[in-house]
C-alpha cells in the first residue's frame, strides 16, 4: 500500500473530532459581491460528517451538469448537479447503531460546513426564531464533494487519509477541513496525518484549509501547524444571542445561551452542591458533571452549577428544569442545551446564591435567548487554540482567523439541535461555534479567489488570503498573531493582492530538509521517492511564507535575515515600497531594498527582512507592509519569548 504514488503514508490509526445569516456580511462579503463564471467550476472537498442532500442549503437549482474536469463518483448516495461527489470511509468496517452507512450526515457538522462554505441563499433561515435572515455560503455557485470520514465515535487517522487520496484523485480545488486532533498533541510532520494529507493535495495544486482547533485559550494549543496548510482561528461577529434569568425577588441578570425554550412558569431553584447522585459528592455535583445530579433532588428544578460545563446531556438525563452556569469564562460562544440554559458572570452568580440561602422557596425563570448586538468584535474565542507553533517555534501560526462564534448553517434534520438523544428540537439550521465554523469560512474565499485565478498555486492562494487579511486589534485578544495570525478574513481584497509570495513542493521538501528530516522522514509526507541531500536543506527563515517568526530567548541579541521572494500580480507596471510599522527601539529592523520595481506580471523580485537586537517582553509584534499606492501587502511579524 506505501509503494502507491497516490497513496498517503500509513501511520497509526488515532481517532479525532469535528471541531451563517450575518458572518459573511460582517467580513464586507456581501450576496452580490462580483463573481465570475468560473465558480460555478469550482469544487469545494469537504472532509467531514457528510452531508443532508435534502436542504435547502444544497438544492441545483441553475446548476449545470458538474464540470468536465470532475472525476468523482456517488456512492450509496444520490447526487445532483450542487452536490457532485459524495463518498465515505470506514477502513475497519465498525459501524455504531446511530450510523448512516452512507454519505449522508447524521451528526450535522458536516452540513454545517458545507452549507457555510458553498451552500445557496436560502431566505428566512433561522433556529426557531434565532438568527432569522438568510443563510448562505460564501461561493453559493461552487460545487460541492463530501468525503464522510467522520462518525458517531470521531474520526479516525486511516479514514481521514483516505478522503484525502479520493478528494484530491476526484479533482476538487480546496479542501476544507474542520477536523483536528482531539487533544493537544505535538507530532513531527511524518508522523501528522493532517500535514501528510495536506502535502498530497499540494502536490495537485490544492489548498487545505484547516481549523485551528478549540483547546484555547492558553498558549501552545495549536497541533495543526503544517506551513502548506492554511490554520485558520475563530473571531467573533457583531451579533450574540442573550438571554435572562429572572429570580423569584424579580431581580433580573443578563447571560449567554441559546436557549429555544420559552418558559411556562419559574421553578424551583436549587444549588447543585447540595444534590450530588449516588457515588457523587458535593464537590462533583457543585460543578453539575454530567450525572452527578441526583434526580430525585433536581427534577423540575432549575440548578445553580460553578463553572461551566459544556456538555449538552448535563442535567437532561435527571429531569432538571433548567441549568444556571456561574463561570468567570468570557460570555462568549453560548451553546445549545437539551434544557433551558444560561451562562452568567461569577459575580452575578455570587448573588443568585446569596438570593438562594436567604429565602426557602427559591425560585427562577430562564427566558428565551433573542438577538443582542457585540460592538466590540471581532476578537477571538476563547476556545480558539493558540500558538505559538510547538513544531516549528520560527513559523507563524495560526496564520488567518474569520468568524466561527454562534454560525447559523445547514443541519441534519435527523440530528437534535442540542445532538442529545431524547431532545425532541430538530432543524434544519443550527447556529453553532468552533474553529469547525471559522475554517469554511476561509475555504470559501479560497475558492473565490481561485475562481478569479485559477493556475494560482496553493501557496499563491494563502498569501492572498494573508497579506489582505484586516488587523485585529492586540488590546482585545493578549496573544496578539498567536492567536489570530495574520488578521481577520477579508475576501473582496484577497481577490487582488498585488503582490503573493509564492512557493511550492520543492520549496517545502528543502524547508523539511533544513529541518533535519532524512530522507525516510521525507517520504512519509511526500509519498514519493524524494531525498535529502547538501543541496536542498533550506533555513527555516527563507521558506517563503507571507508572514515572519522569530522565537529568541529573553534579552538575548539576535542578527537574523528573513530571505523572500514576491510575484507582482497587481499592475504590470508598479512600484512598491516596504514600511515597517511601530517595533521597540531595542530591534533594529530592516527591508533590502526597500523599494520593489516591476515591469510586468508574473514577474518575481526578491528583499530581505533583517532583524537585529533584543526583546525583553514575551512577544513583540509589527507589520511589514508593500504599498504601491493602491493595493498593500501585509505581513504579520513576531519576536517571542518561548
């Protein structure tokens, strides 16, 4: 099986997790953006849960037959001309009794993706009343191949690199990605079946978008860090959905949730310490652990719990009214419950339970969630995993972030919203947060700006989507590009860049070598018989990536030449000249030459970035910016303290 050309390399056999009526015109993309004919060419792989075929979301109407380039097939599953491909992978033959042996999506992750992605307008969209407006992908003319590789018990490393090898033989043009290792893990590039896939796909001239993850929001929780991949973290859009808690004394506190149930009357209320089940005790239950209620206790009551536990099943099975999380965690990306739920301030919570010891018939009503404004976004989630990059501490990750908090998209009817068994509440749309939501977003623009560039390479592509990227601003999110790389999406300006800096495989096979892989370690990614030698060990600082790292210890001098190479793609005749923004005085930072002069497209220039002197903070960080007077190319640049 190694000894296939077409064959991704065969390691072991981990399982893993699945990690929009306002987002896309929140990043200034709005429904009659200019496209071209060519997107409705434009197939976007998503490897996934699979896909509902009934939605809305995915009908062909003024869909054309698939084009002629598409080389897949349909298997146990009816396509149509929006849906194109659709296959799915379960190498050990184990299914759970929930499972669809089919292509078709009984979780709703998958749906969801693809729906925000590519999927169609569709008017009046909404999770019973929230959200209301019209959902839609960000290239509703794109066609769609799903690659099933997910299941009711994860997703597993051998099914992964299987859709990988049949999206890439079909002929898809991005892949979109919204899986991710289920813990934190730092694993070398061979041994990452995420960055072997990805490599495959490079090859063929296909980008992978892929979420960051969601083991935020400490530094160092990033496992997808591949630079041939774009890794995409998860910000915020200006809308939120809030909800009320009302007491028996009438006070009234404002919280987080989606809460879809409209209450009939209050309940009873009670702290989840002094209810602890069977095996449990109080220091358990307090928490609310999923069964650590006692239901004899809670039933038809609402219950005070410390901290925030995100499990939907928590207090479903025991019969409680109602859940109140007091939580210091950011009120930030509410989630669904099977139950009435809301998620309040440390403080405010202090105060139900002073309200709850002084009267002894405590009571509360949990209201509706409705539509609130955030005038502060975007900012990233908290769940958004960070950097810096643990396997290559001198490259940049995440590299882009774009919106991934409260997403409303396609679901699996099949699927309760809150994905608990007994949860009577289907949809056809969920409004859901991840990393898993920010990653299509990207895959999208990709394939706009692939629409209007179609030879553009995959490296080209990330540039792009990189140097056009809006900067966010540090004072709201304390890691600064660790946490969302170059900046937020901004796919009318990835359109025209101006400037890309390109790369390709040979490019990455000599940055690996550089690396100190041998020649055995290379062909693990590569999946072909190329080799290390003095010739092509590449620095990691001259891999020609749009964005700058430099890890140093504290106070120590360093004198480093970063060396790229930029394509103008904007003017044929331009001129750009490089600007460093605001850096401490103890860096001494320098672009040669400093002025770029081009005579025609395509046409390739290269310049140094030198960086000389010392940082005494953790992490210090600028801008290097190519300006012709029109179009800007902007490159993140970080120093760090490890």
């Amino acid at each position: 099986m190694k000894e296939m050309d077409d064959v991704v390399s065969v390691i072991p056999n981990r399982v893993h997790s699945v990690q929009t009526s306002r987002s896309w015109d929140f990043l200034g993309f709005p429904e009659n953006v200019q496209r071209t004919k060519v997107e409705s060419n434009t197939i976007v792989g998503v490897i996934d849960s699979g896909i509902w075929p009934n939605s809305s979301s995915f009908t062909d109407e003024g869909f054309g037959p698939p084009p002629q380039k598409w080389k897949g097939t349909c298997h146990n599953f009816t396509c149509n001309n929006k849906i194109i491909g659709a296959k799915y992978f379960r190498l050990d033959g184990v299914f759970a009794q929930e499972d669809i042996i089919s292509p078709t999506d009984n979780i709703g992750h998958g749906s969801h993706c693809a729906s925000t992605a590519a999927g169609n307008p569709v008017r009046n969209a909404n999770l019973f009343g929230l959200g209301l407006g019209t959902a839609r992908g960000g290239v509703p003319l794109a066609r769609i191949a799903v690659y099933k590789v997910c299941w009711t018990n994860g997703c597993r490393t051998a099914d992964i690199l299987a859709g990988f090898d049949a999206a890439i033989m079909d002929g898809v043009d991005i892949i979109s990605l919204s899986v991710g290792h289920k813990h934190v893990i730092q694993l070398k590039y061979f041994e990452d079946e995420f960055a072997i896939g990805a490599f495959h796909a490079i090859k063929r001239g296909i980008l992978t978008s892929q979420a960051a993850g969601n083991s935020g929001s400490k530094p160092y929780t990033m496992s997808n860090l591949a630079p041939w991949i774009i890794s995409v973290a998860a910000s915020t859009i200006d809308r939120n959905f809030l909800t009320n808690l009302q007491l028996g004394n009438g006070r009234i506190f404002h919280g987080i949730s989606l809460n879809t149930f409209s209450p009939q009357k209050s309940y009873p209320l009670i702290y989840g310490r002094d209810a602890p089940a069977a095996g449990f005790n109080s220091s358990t239950s307090r928490f609310c652990r999923e069964n650590s209620l006692d239901g004899a206790l809670v039933k038809g009551k609402i219950v005070l719990c410390h901290g925030y536990t995100p499990s939907a099943y928590v207090g479903f099975a025991s019969g409680a009214a109602g859940l109140i999380f007091s939580s210091t965690l950011p009120l930030v990306g509410a989630g669904v419950f099977a139950l009435p739920a809301i998620r309040i301030t440390a403080s405010d919570g202090n105060s139900v339970s002073s309200y709850l010891k002084s009267t002894s018939n405590p009571a509360a009503t949990i209201f509706k969630s409705y539509e609130g404004k955030d005038s502060s976004a975007p900012y990233i989630a908290p769940f958004s995993s960070r950097g810096p990059n643990m396997v290559t501490p001198n490259i940049l990750k995440p590299d882009i972030a774009a919106p991934g908090v409260q997403i409303l998209a396609a679901w699996s009817p099949i699927t309760p919203i809150s994905r608990v068994k007994g949860d009577k509440r289907v949809s056809n749309f969920s409004i859901i947060s991840g990393t898993s939501m920010a990653c299509p977003h990207v895959t999208a623009a990709a394939a706009y700006v692939k629409s209007f560039h179609p030879n553009w390479s995959p490296a080209a592509i990330k540039s792009a989507l990189m140097t056009t990227a809006t900067p966010m601003n540090p004072a709201l999110n304390v890691d600064a590009e660790f946490s969302y790389g170059a900046g937020q999406l901004n796919p009318l300006k990835a359109a025209n860049p101006g400037l890309v800096y390109d790369a390709g495989e040979n490019d990455y096979i000599s940055f690996l070598c550089g690396q100190g892989y041998n020649s055995s370690s290379l062909q693990l990614i590569t999946g072909d018989k190329s080799t290390c030698t003095s010739a092509n060990k590449g620095s990691v600082f001259d891999l020609n990536l749009p964005s700058f790292a430099l890890s140093t210890p504290r106070s120590s001098h360093n004198n480093v030449t970063f060396s790229r190479t930029v394509t103008n793609v904007g003017s044929a005749t331009s001129k750009y000249r490089a600007s460093i923004t605001a850096h401490p005085s103890s860096l001494k930072v320098e672009v040669v030459p400093n002025v770029l002069a081009f005579s025609s497209l395509g046409e390739k220039l290269s310049f140094t970035l030198k960086i000389e002197g010392s940082i005494n903070a953790d992490l210090v960080s600028f801008s290097l910016i190519w300006d012709d007077g029109t179009l800007k190319a902007r490159s993140p640049v970080v120093v760090y303290v490890p």
